[in-house]
C-alpha cells in the first residue's frame, strides 16, 4: 500500500532524528576531547612565542612609554589575530559540542561541506565515512519532501488568494522561482542581523550556501546563527536543487535541439554538393 505524504514526512523526520542522535553521542565522544586538546596547545605556542620578546618591565610607568613596549603591545594582538585567522584559535569554538556537532552533520549530509570543522581523530574520520554515506541519501529524501511540501502550500495560498491554479509545469517553475528568491533575500535580511556581515555578504553566503558550493569563508559564530542555518539548509536546498534539475533538463532539451539542428544542416548540406555534382 502507497504512504501517505504525511507519513512519508513524519518518516523522514524520523530518520533525521535518529541521525543527528546517533552522530552527537559519537562524535561528541570521539572529537571533543581532541578538539580542547588542539586549543590547548595552541595556547602553549602561543604563549612560548610571546615569551621571546616580551619584557615584563613594559608595565612600569617608566618603560610604558617606550615605542619597544606599545609595539610589544601591537604584536600580540597581531600575533593572537594570526593565529584564530588561520584556523589555530586560542578561544573554544565548540566546534564538537552538541550543537557545533549538529552542525556538522547538516552540512555533512547536505553536501555543502564549509571545511570549518573536520574530525581530527582516525575513528572521527572512520565514522565520518559511514555517517556520511547513511545521512546523505536520508537528507535527500528529506530535502525532496521539504521542496514538495513548500510547493504544495504556495499552490495552496495561490488558489486561496489570487483564485489561480498552477497545476502546469510552468507555473509550478515560476512558483519554484520566487521560492529561492525568498529564501535568498529572506535569509541575507536574518544573517545580516545575527552575524557581523553587510547585506551584500550575506546574501552572498545564502547562495553558496543553498547551491551547496561551500566555500568557506563565511561561516555562522553564534549559536542562534548556527541553529537558524541547521533549519535554513534543510528548507531551503530542496527548493534551489529543484530549480537545478529543471535547469540541467532545459541544457539537455537544447543539447538535443541544437544536435538536430546540426545534423539536418550537414545532411542539406551534403545534399546540395551531389545535386551540383
């Protein structure tokens, strides 16, 4: 017997439970402590470098003054700049807490892949391949639904408000449009607003991230910004992987139409060398 779409949803929500349930326990559990390790020594480095050029004298009224001391100063800051830019922070980013490891197996699942946060551990890297391989095609069937059931309630608000239908494959593609218009320009108005990022920058995070390319370079720092993209990536990418696949069908149609087109031009074109023959 054929489910319901209902049930299919409540399925789906089921095994994204069950995933991120499992993938905290074992990542938590294989990456935590690992990850304090690494910010540990970090500090460690961090602290045997400043110890090289420091002079404790600096404090004193009479040496405070010194261009050496303000520039002791304008080193550290330069050098604990350095080293959280380039991904060896001294601070806890909790990248393997709870929410940072939900995070995780969003953009894990998703495809998207940042490259923020990666399992340092042999096991974490082991489970990496198994978690990845179980919650990709979990989150697809997932992101497919989500894109049905946002499709489903515009057509609904549609006909409820403009009286109009859009049962036709056309509609259906403008409905998907102004869906991903929304999403984009929707989401940049909220990250612009949760993070320190201009209006420009994040819509430009909205796409990278709904096109699941990823780069990396801007990435959520709060919780709240963290557990708002969780929800952003899983209703957002089914819409903007649908309007893709329409796409890639429109480059084949024309692929197809244009190789057509080729063969009868050569074939008149061979046609017309005999006849003058």
């Amino acid at each position: 017997m054929a489910s319901t779409f209902g049930q299919q949803l409540c399925w789906s929500g089921l095994l994204l439970i069950a995933f991120y349930s499992v993938g905290c326990v074992v990542f938590v559990h294989l990456e935590r402590e690992a990850e304090l390790q690494v910010y540990a020594n970090n500090r460690k480095l961090y602290e045997d470098m400043t110890t090289l050029y420091s002079f404790d004298h600096c404090k004193d009224p009479s040496f405070e003054k010194l261009s050496f001391c303000r520039g002791q100063a304008e080193f550290s800051k330069s050098l604990k700049d350095f080293f959280n830019q380039h991904r060896n922070s001294l601070e806890d980013l909790r990248q393997w807490t709870v929410l940072g490891t939900m995070f995780f197996l969003t953009h894990l699942a998703t495809t998207i892949g940042y490259g923020n946060s990666h399992p340092q551990t042999p096991m974490g890297q082991f489970a990496t391949i198994i978690f990845g391989l179980v919650g990709i095609p979990i989150m697809g069937y997932a992101l497919a639904l989500v894109a049905r059931c946002h499709l489903r309630a515009t057509a609904f608000l549609f006909e409820k408000v403009f009286q109009r239908s859009i049962s036709s494959l056309r509609s259906q593609i403008l409905v998907l449009w102004c869906l991903l218009l929304v999403f984009l320009l929707g989401g940049a108005v909220v990250y612009s607003i949760l993070e320190p990022w201009s209006y420009l920058e994040s819509l430009y995070f909205c796409f990278v991230t709904l096109s699941t390319v990823g780069f990396g370079d801007f990435l959520p720092s709060s919780a709240a910004s963290k557990v708002f993209s969780m929800f952003y990536m899983i209703s957002g990418l089914g819409v903007c992987a649908s309007i893709i696949a329409v796409l890639t069908g429109f480059v084949a149609e024309g692929h197809e139409s244009m190789d057509i087109f080729l063969s009868q031009k050569i074939k008149e074109c061979g046609d017309c060398c005999e006849s003058r023959g």
